[in-house]
C-alpha cells in the first residue's frame, strides 16, 4: 500500500537536489519557476559546461536570477570561449537593467570579444570590438574579457561591475578594487557598453599551477563581497579543483536574501591541478564531487 | 560604525516609507480608500517573496504631529498594517524631521543585523499645502536631503484637493518625474485608489531593479495625475 516502489538494481537516484544556503535564506530561491512563454537552449535558466585540455581546464555555471526565474523571464547574462592555438580566449557580460535588448546585448558582446581576442586583440581592444557590435542594438551590457595561456599568463579587460578574481591559497583574490568605499548606502552606478569612450580597467596576472582565474557577473560579485564568511569561502572551496560543471551550477544556484541578479561564474584553472585526479575511483569524466 | 568592511554579512535591502498626510481635510473618501488599499499593498508585496524579500515598508503619518504607525518592516512577516485616522493640520515640517530621526534610527538598527541598504524611498501623500511656516518647514526639508547625510532618501510627492504644485516640486528637489498633481476636477475617492497602485507598481518595479544590481526608484504612472514639470518650480 505505502510501500515505495522499489528503484531496481543501481536505479538509485540518490537524494534530491538541494541548493546551499549561505546565510539568510531567500525564500524566493525555491519559489517555482514560472512557465515561460519561449524558450531554447541559448537562454536556459542553468547553463554548465566546461572540459579540459592537458593543462588547462574550464568550468562554466550561468543561471538565470530568482527574479527572472518567478517572472517567467529568460537570463540577461551571457558567457563564451574559444580554446584555439594555445590560448584561452574568453568573456563574460550582464545585459544590463531590465530593458529589452539587454540579453541580446550581452550575449552580442560576448560573441565580438571572444572573436576579437581568438583573432589577437588585447582584452582592450576586445572591448572596443564588442562595444561597436552592441552599438546597433537596443540594449547595454558589462563586460569582462580575458586571455590565457597555458603557462598561467593572464590578461584581462572590463567595462563595469562584473569582475574577476584569482583563486589563490585558498581564497578568492578580486583583482580590481570596488569602488564602493564601503560607503552605507549601496551605490548603483554601472559602467556599461556601448560607450564611445568605454571606461575600461585592465588587469594581468600570472597562475601558478594550481590556481584558478575566476570570472563573474555581479550577481555572484556581489554575494561574495557581502558574503566573506559564507560566499566567499564556500565558493573559493567549491573551486579548489575543477568541479563536476552540474555540481559547480548547483553550489552557484546557493540560497542568500536579496541576491536575486543572475549569475555566471567562468573558471579556468592551470597546472598539474587543471584536469580532475583520479582519486581511488574508476576513471570517468566526472571530477570529484566538491571539497 | 565598523571598519570591518569585508568580514561582516551584508544583505541588500531596499527601504519605502509611505508618508502619509492624515490632516483634517484627507478626512473621509481619501483616508478610507487608503484603508482599503493598504491590505491590498501588503499582499501584493508581502505575498511575492521575491518582492517581499528586498523590500522594507513603514508607514508614517502626519498632521500636526508626526508618527510612525507600521515600523520598517519586512510585508511577509506583517499581519495587518493599522489603519489610518484623520487628525489636525498639515504640518510638512513634523513629517520631515520625524523621517530624518526615523531613517536614521532604522538604519542604525537594520545595519546592525546585516542590512545593506539602497538609498530609501519616501513617497509623500498630501491634500494641503504646508501650514507651518516656510522657513520651518523648509528647514527640516533641507535637513532630510542633505547630500551630505548617507542616508538622504529619494522623495516621490503627489498631491490633490489644495496641495501646491511649487511646493511638491521644492519637495522633490525640482527633480523631473518626482513630483506629481492631480489633475482638475479629480475626485480623490477614485484618485486614492490609483495612487495605492501606482505605489504597489512603484514598489514591485524598483524591487526588480534591485535583482538587475542597478537598484533605483521606478516612479508610478497614476492615473489621473501628471508629472509637474520642472519649469512650473519657480
């Protein structure tokens, strides 16, 4: 009667997928997903991917905010790479305010960047490029473009509040400074594109083996800069190697009030630690499953 | 407060305080619709968590007195916002010095459990002009929107029955889209009622800014009212 019916032989499923609470939980987090009107695979509420190249490896969760996901309304984030002659080539963008045109925009800036940077442009003028492929269209986006190599030399470039880190003894490192001075009040000023004269930042920084560049849209930024006893550390363990990419979008999905922008979190790792060790388990493309 | 920036939690939340004008004349139609409406702003705010979540409502009223009558608070977790009685006269300046003491005061708490706040919102409800003096009242104006005081909130103003355009317009710093007047021949009985929603609508769109990371205050279209442009401020 109350039986459960049997799972048959290796049919375990295992417990259901819970997201990671880190401090006050949002109850909006596990709100159901309104239906949407249209959808397809390029503007799926979870992206993960990723994959690994000798000693170079990528991992990629973008998710839509809990706000799109109760509107019934697809992300505003995009992300891409090209792995191509040795170099990394990638970018992350936030279509920026709720206008239409904003998801067009990020993912038009995306795809000019990493066009740009697979051709040999710096991150800089990557931006430049990608600031003249949006110009036409309707909407804005932030911007984070960057190079790597596989000897751990990193450059990179942006145009407003998405931002990057290095994943370096343990924690995440953010290698450009906030502007907010941790002033009370919470500015919300963004610098976007299209812009004549973008406000550009650029960055380098060189991997050692091991470590990780980590690239975000503010929905994850800002978390981590609010969250140093619970974002923080819990994402900086969750990329200590590169994760299962359906494990690293399920730890990006955490539950926190207020935090309800989407998010994208791009890594890319270097060095002996790049490709996942085989850790008393059978070989299979899966990595470990967390830290 | 503290310098440990960057070891303490923080969490985004987005402050509104209805301010309310309770003076004799709003007696009646304008008060009773706003008793009807207030239920109706809590469950579509309170009810929607991903609304509900950013957003902090707290009700003041004012007269000849100033007072809070729904503390800062978080819609889903508030049973019923007490309704609101008509009282004397149309003291702006009572309401002004009371809010300066009251977001303060909220902040000070709010932070203290891990707020991080975007810049309050006070949206001004009125039917009179002011009846202090203007020196007095301008004075406790010129105190809440001090630049120099963090936590000088963003004032939205709408008025009917004998509010004055100027000084709506003052109100909001000249600001365009800020201030608001009914239009001629408006009855508030069917006025108030959009207004409410204009507030709900105002509330919910900011509430969806602040999850696009670029919080700001999304005025309400009323029906009825027009924005007052910003050459009628002299």
């Amino acid at each position: 009667m109350s039986t459960p019916p049997a799972t048959g032989d290796g049919a375990d499923v295992g417990a259901p997928l819970r997201r990671p609470v880190l401090g006050r939980p949002s109850p909006a987090s596990d709100a159901p997903w309104k239906l949407r009107q249209r959808a397809a695979a390029a503007d799926a509420a979870v992206r993960a991917d990723g994959g690994d190249d000798g000693a170079l490896s990528v991992r990629v969760a973008s998710l839509a905010g809990v706000r799109h996901r109760v509107g019934g309304t697809g992300p505003e984030d995009a992300y891409g790479w090209c792995w191509d002659a040795g170099r990394l080539s990638l970018a992350v963008a936030d279509g920026v305010g709720s206008r239409p045109g904003a998801a067009a925009a990020s993912a038009t800036a995306v795809a000019a960047a990493v066009d740009a940077l697979a051709a040999g442009a710096s991150p800089a003028a990557a931006v430049l490029a990608a600031s003249g492929a949006v110009a036409g269209g309707e909407g804005a986006t932030t911007l984070v473009a960057a190079t790597v190599t596989p000897d751990g030399a990193v450059a990179l470039a942006r145009v407003g509040d998405s931002t990057a880190y290095v994943r370096r003894d343990g924690v995440l490192v953010e290698l450009w400074v906030d502007p907010d001075d941790g002033a009370s009040t919470a500015t919300t000023a963004t610098a976007a594109l299209p812009a004549d004269d973008p406000r550009t930042e650029t960055a380098e920084v060189a991997l050692a083996p091991g470590e990780a560049l980590v690239v975000v849209t503010d929905g994850v930024g800002d978390a981590v800069r609010d969250g140093p006893t619970t974002v923080a550390p819990a994402l900086a363990a969750a990329l200590a190697s590169p994760p299962d990419p359906l494990e690293l979008a399920r730890i990006t999905d955490f539950s926190r009030q207020g935090v309800g922008d989407d998010r994208t979190l791009l890594a890319v790792w270097v060095g002996p630690h790049a490709r996942p060790e085989e850790a008393g388990t059978p070989t299979g493309p899966q990595g470990p499953p967390g830290v | 407060m503290s310098d440990a920036v960057g070891v303490e939690e923080r969490y985004a939340v987005f402050p509104f305080y209805l301010c309310l004008d309770v003076s004799a004349s709003m007696a009646g139609a304008p008060l009773d619709s706003v008793n009807e409406q207030l239920p109706l702003l809590r469950s579509a705010v309170g009810e929607d968590p991903a609304i509900a979540e950013v957003i902090r409502f707290g009700v003041v009223t004012f007269s000849d007195v100033a007072r809070t009558v729904l503390p800062l608070a978080d819609l889903s977790l508030v049973e019923v916002i007490p309704p609101v009685g008509a009282e004397g006269r149309t003291s702006y300046a009572a309401a002004f010095e009371h809010l300066r003491r009251q977001i303060e005061d909220d902040y000070t708490a709010g932070r203290a459990t891990g707020d991080k706040w975007y810049r309050p919102a006070v949206v001004l409800i009125s039917d009179g002009r002011p009846t202090d003096e203007e020196a007095r009242w301008k004075a406790a104006h010129a105190a809440l929107v001090d630049p120099s005081w963090k936590r000088h909130p963003n004032i939205l103003a709408f008025g009917f029955g004998q509010a004055d355009p100027e000084v709506l317009a003052a109100v909001t710093e000249g600001k365009p889209n800020r201030a608001f007047i009914a239009d001629e021949g408006s009855n508030p009985a069917t006025l108030v009622p959009e207004l409410m929603k204009g507030l709900i609508s105002s509330i919910v769109s900011s509430s969806a800014s602040v999850y696009s990371g670029a919080a700001q205050l999304a005025p309400p279209d009323v029906a009825g009212m027009t924005a007052i442009a910003v050459d009628q401020l002299d």
